[in-house]
C-alpha cells in the first residue's frame, strides 16, 4: 500500500516553520487530546507493529528544548512545527537557571535527577520516562562546566552521566564529585554507547555505581533508579 506524504517549510516572520501533510482524514479529538502521551500508541491495539508510543512525546520535548511548539490540524492529517529562527544565548542560561529554581522548589519531596548529556534525543527520551515518575525531577544540562555549575546551586539525588560530553569525558566529571565529600554519597549512572568491557570496569573503579548502554532499555533503568534511589535513602537513614 503506498501514500504520498508532502512537506513544506518556510519563514514566518520570526519562526521557521515545517509542514508534514498526508492523504489521511486526520485524527479525531478524543484521541489529538492523546497524542504527546508518553507511552500510549494510538490504535496499538489493531496492528502487529511493534513501538513504545515515546515518537510524538519526543518531538514535543525536543521542541520545547528548542523553545518552539508543535501542532497538529483539526480537520486533515497535518503536523507541523514552528521553532524561532534564533534564540539569544542569554535564553539558554535563563532556561537553565529556571530548570534550578524549579528543583529548589521541589526538593521537599521530590527527588532531583541531574543528566549531563549533550545529545538532544537522549536528554528528551530520558526527560520523557521520568516525568512520568510523580516524585521525581529531573535537571538536563549538556556539559560538564554546567553540571559544575548546576551542583554549587543543587545537591541531586541522582546523577545520570553520559561519557562523550563537548568539554571532555565524563569520567572527569565522575572523578570531580567523588572528590568532594559534599557530593561523594551521589549515586552515579552511566549511560553511554560505550559497551567495552573496560570502560565499564574502570568506571565501576571509579565509584559508579550502575552503568547501562544505549539504546536505553526503559524497564532496566526504571528499575535501576528506583534501586539507587533507595540505596541513597538508606544510607541518609543511617
């Protein structure tokens, strides 16, 4: 069976905007209000076709990363995403410094995750898991530097560390934090496409404490942070 998709982009005023159109009729609304649900597929229940219903949760997220939106029609089956041309540097460090605020906010009772991870998808996918998680909160930044910088506002609960970061490895920033005793009773995670057996032993040598390759597999990890979390919480008991 074949169709005809049809995509379209072009500026609109201060925003660069992409269509993605087919010949469907379109979605009707009590399923459009179900859309960027994390982990519910639409129809799932009348094909074999395997998925985990994150792909509309993700292009959501990501788009809020890149301050735009996405939409989609009431009347034919069109998508499309509206993101500005630009966005101003300071916008960035306004973004992270609310990310801060809003985990001082909440530390009563929530735990506060922080992922270092510069890879945009990743950082959505993982963003995506735990906000369905009532009693945690997760704080993304890209670099080293930032997480330095995120960890003299924030004491986290756990830490989520990608080993390729732009300003070095992430061993480095493994080795900044068991250093310093205020942070050494941190939980550590790995999570990088690095599966080489000494990697993952030489990190372990290093203080961490749980290390999982990508692709992600969202069962394990649930589990694994549930584990960590309350290892952190037995040892505050302690």
């Amino acid at each position: 069976m074949c169709s005809t998709v049809y995509l379209k982009a072009y500026q609109q005023q201060e925003n660069v905007v992409v269509e993605v159109l087919d010949v469907g009729s379109g979605i009707s609304a009590p399923l459009r209000a179900r859309l960027f649900t994390p982990f519910d597929r639409l129809g799932a229940e009348h094909t074999k076709v395997e998925g985990t219903g994150l792909g509309l949760a993700l292009c959501k997220q990501i788009m809020h990363a890149m301050h735009g939106e996405i939409y989609v029609a009431d009347d034919k089956s069109l998508f499309w995403i509206q993101i500005p041309s630009s966005v101003p540097s300071q916008s960035v460090a306004k973004h992270h410094q609310q990310q801060i605020e809003t985990a001082s906010q909440t530390l009563q009772n929530k735990h506060t995750l922080l992922y270092v991870e510069d890879n945009a998808s990743n950082r959505t996918l993982v963003e995506a898991i735990i906000k369905r998680q009532k009693d945690l909160h997760i704080l993304c930044v890209a670099t080293i530097k930032d997480a330095k910088q995120v960890l003299s506002d924030v004491t986290p609960s756990l830490l989520l560390i990608d080993l390729n970061l732009p300003d070095g490895s992430g061993e480095l920033l493994v080795s900044y934090v068991k250093k310093h005793a205020q942070f050494a009773h941190i939980p550590i995670m790995i999570l990088s496409a690095d599966a080489l057996p000494e990697t993952i032993k030489r990190t372990e040598a290093a203080g961490v404490d749980c290390y999982l390759t990508k692709p992600l597999d969202v069962a394990l990890f649930n589990k694994k942070v549930r584990e960590l979390l309350s290892k952190l919480e037995n040892h505050e008991r302690s």
